[in-house]
C-alpha cells in the first residue's frame, strides 16, 4: 500500500480539529446561467458531473494513522455520493438564505474515513443565479492551492466544458514529475526531507536569537506574546455566520497610489478600521493594537497539494484613532517581518515559522494558557484569478472565501481578488461574536475615511516625527455612521 507522508504543517491541521472546530477551508462561487438557458441546464449539469465517478489525487486520497503519524492512501471504496450534492434554496432564495446555508454546511465536519473534500451545486436563488460551495481539510490543501483548483476547473473560454475538480490530474512536483509510488519512493522522500530540514536549522536559530533581541530595540517587530486579550479570543461554538462583500479593485488602487502603499497594506488597514469600529460598538476596543497572522505563500511552482506558508504577524494598530498612524503602523509591522523572511530560505522560513508559532498551536489544541494569545484575527489574502472564468459557459460573477476559526481565534477574515474585484470572506463564530455582518459596513467605511485622509508622505521621507504624529486615543464609543447600501454578492 502507497502511503504518503503528511508535513508537520499539515498534520498540524489535523491535531488542531475538534468537534467546535473543523479545519477545512472553502469557497462560495456565484455563476450567472448561460445566455439562453434555464433551470433545467442545471439539472443537466449536475447529471454530468455524477457520471465522472473516477477521482484523481488527491480527491481520491484519504488518512491513515501509522506509528503516531498521518499518511495518505488511495481511497479503493471511493464514493461519489459521498462528496458531490445538489441543493436548492428554499424560497423567496435570496443572498441571506445562501448564506445561511453556506454556514451549516461548513460548520459541519469532513468524514475522515473518505477523502476530506465536498462539493455542492446550490440553485434557487431569485435572481437566477446559481451557486457552487465547495470545502477541502486544510490538510489537503492551502488557499493559495485551492485556487489554483478552481481556476483549472474552469475556463477564459465559454464554450469549454468544465473539469469536475475531482478528476483533474494533479500537476507535477518540482522536478518535472509525479511522484513515483512505492515504498523506496517513499523512503526516499523522506530522507530528503529530513536532509532538507537539518540543513536550514542554522539559519533558523540566528532568525530565533535575532527576533528575541529585536523585541527589545525595534518599534516594528511583532513578537508572539504582544497580542491584547479581546473578545475576538473567546472559545468557540459549532455554529458559524458567513459574510461577503465585494469591492472594486480600482477603488482600492487608488487609495494604494494616494498613501504609496500596497493593496495588501490597504485591505489590512480596511480590517483594522473595522474591527476598531466594532469592538467600539461594543465596548470592547483592548487598550493595546490588535494583532492579526497574515499567511504568506511560499509556492514558487505549480504544485496544489499540501501547504507551503509561512506567517506574518502584523500590528493593526487598532488603539489609534488616526487612520493614516494605523496604516503606517501596519506598514511597519509588515516590511520588518518580510525583510526577516528575506534572510532565509523557504524550508528555513518554514521551520521558523513552526518553532515561533509553536506555543501558539499547542495553546489552541490544549487551552493551557487561555489568557495568552499570539495574535488576535487571522487575516488572508489569496490571489485571485484576473481574468473572467467561465463553469460550462455560466459566467463566475462572484467568488468568496470560507476559512476556518478555532477557540482563541472566533474571527476569520479571509479576501481573494477576481478580475476588477476584492471579494471578501468572513467567518465567525456566531454565538461569540453577535452581528458580526456589520463588520461589512464598517470595511465600507475603513476604505472612505482613507480615499479622504490626505496623502501619505512617502516612507523613504517619513521622519519619526511623523511616524509618531498619530497618537493613541483612549478607547471611547463613536457613533455609528451607516455606510452606503451593499449591492453584492
């Protein structure tokens, strides 16, 4: 039997499950029917997609557990009925019932007995649009993997078919190949792996001994044991609120230009400004900044299984009222720890990574210290596909990440970009955090005050005076300003 080895980052995944807490990540598509179609196009799509009964890696994959440790096997039982459904949406089929239903369904667990994914095809809505919801363990797959999935069952072309994702052949390992199967393949596997992890322990250790000096000396650096004990650090429930929102590209882009900054610096100052203003809302607002885990993607081929990132802790800068203090707080915070990475490799910065975040992973698996936190929220950004993709010729109208939250983390706000849009994701636990929807007004309102704040002095000119001009306030209710009316998903 072919087994293969599961890394420390994706076993983690799996010890980190519970019952309050499946690890999978997902997506929700919006598709527009083709032009002259109706509801029975769907029916025949669906029919279509049962007959492709034969899964290829690593949908046809599932975990066995040898000598303490996770391995992949091929599933020789694999059933379809077991991953592939069709729901439609009770009436009237609005956004908000979708929606709803896309939070039972991720909040409910994968079957570890079978390959960990499932796909759904959702009809019903009253706009005639139908919708796609698809979720795979974190195991198996990262962000950054789980789109490029996407985009290859799908196409630029609206006369092409699509793939059912299932029985797409995976794409090639680093040296041009699959992976052969057999056990001195898998010996060899491993010992290269292990060869590769000695080799990068050095430049691991002076990264270590480095960060613990530069915690004393240096404004921008973000340790693990900063981050403030707020609400969004609660235990967790089964149940989940999903929420999206899209924005135009451009939009941000210029508010990019305007502050010379990045899109990642502005859509992480978006989520500061809201989660300041809805910690405010409930009086709630630490004293001390938020700090947010921003994954960064190591992949440098075009492989989708498996995860290959390292993670950026980043101060949100939440206890100032200044918007442009708090993006250039958030600046900071980022450029010293990508000048960090810099210094290393991809396996070193790995390894970094899982000896910094160590305690980190053993405080949410045990709860042993559960008044310490390493970061407040999770925060991604996934590229995202820049031209129109096309499901059987259905144009994709929307697309929006599902992520995951775990106790100590009851928020997760992940975004990925589409064509001329930045779709947001948000995902919470809904018993922890009450209308945490509101948070889509408030990023609404995070991205104005910018496009209306004057212009940022260039980093290169920034003094520290005025690095230091935007002055914490103390941590008193606004009122609430509604934000225009949202016209999607």
């Amino acid at each position: 039997m072919y087994l293969k080895p599961l890394s420390p980052v994706d076993q983690m995944f799996l010890w980190l499950e519970r019952r309050t807490q499946p690890m999978h990540v997902g997506g929700l598509e919006l598709l527009k029917l083709p032009p002259g179609q109706g509801p029975e196009w769907i029916a025949t799509q669906v029919e279509r997609l049962r007959q492709a009964v034969v899964a290829q890696p690593p949908f046809n994959q599932r975990l066995v557990r040898r000598l303490g440790s996770w391995f992949w096997t091929e599933d020789s039982d694999f059933d379809l009925e077991a991953h592939f459904r069709y729901l439609a949406l009770p009436a009237p089929g609005r956004i908000r019932e979708l929606l709803a239903l896309v939070s039972q369904l991720h909040a409910a667990h994968l079957d570890r007995a079978r390959p960990l994914w499932e796909f759904y095809i959702i009809s019903g809505l009253e706009d005639g649009r139908f919708a796609i919801y698809a979720k795979v363990h974190h195991a198996m797959v990262d962000g950054v993997a789980a789109m490029r999935l996407l985009r290859r069952s799908m196409s630029e072309d609206a006369q092409v078919e699509a793939i059912p994702p299932w029985t797409m052949q995976r794409r090639a390992g680093r040296d041009g190949a699959p992976y052969p199967p057999g056990a001195l393949s898998n010996t060899a596997q491993l010992l290269a792996s292990v060869r590769e992890q000695a080799s990068s322990l050095p430049a691991v250790a002076r990264e270590l001994i480095r960060s613990i000096r530069e915690a004393r000396d240096n404004p921008d650096h973000v340790s693990a044991f900063q981050a403030p004990r707020s609400i969004l650090n609660q235990r967790i429930s089964g149940s989940r609120r999903f929420a999206a929102q899209s924005y135009p590209l451009a939009r941000i882009r210029a508010v990019v230009r305007r502050h010379h900054a990045t899109v990642n610096d502005i859509v992480l100052a978006m989520c500061a400004s809201a989660l300041r203003r809805y910690l405010l809302e409930l009086d709630a607002l630490p004293a001390r900044p938020l700090i947010a885990m921003v994954p960064l993607s190591l992949r440098r081929d075009e492989s989708e299984e498996g995860n290959r990132i390292a993670l950026i802790l980043a101060n949100l800068g939440t206890h100032l009222a200044d918007p442009l203090a708090r993006l250039t707080t958030i600046q900071g915070s980022v450029l010293d720890a990508k000048r960090r990475y810099a210094r290393m490799g991809a396996t070193a910065m790995l390894n970094y990574v899982a000896a910094v975040m160590a305690p980190a992973g053993l405080n949410i698996a045990t709860g042993l210290a559960p008044r310490w936190q390493s970061f407040n929220v999770i925060i991604s950004n996934v590229p995202g596909p820049k031209r129109p993709l096309y499901w059987s010729g259905a144009p994709l109208d929307g697309m929006y990440p599902v992520s995951v939250v775990t106790d100590g983390l009851a928020l997760n706000i992940t975004l990925t970009s589409y064509v001329d849009r930045v779709e947001f994701g948000v995902i919470a636990c809904r018993r922890t955090l009450p209308r945490v929807q509101r948070l889509l007004d408030y990023f609404e309102e995070g991205l104005a005050e910018l496009e209306d704040t004057p212009a940022a002095v260039p980093a290169a000119a920034t003094d520290e005076a005025g690095v230091a001009a935007g002055a914490a306030e103390p941590a008193t209710r606004r009122p609430h300003r509604r934000a225009p009316p949202r016209t999607r998903p």
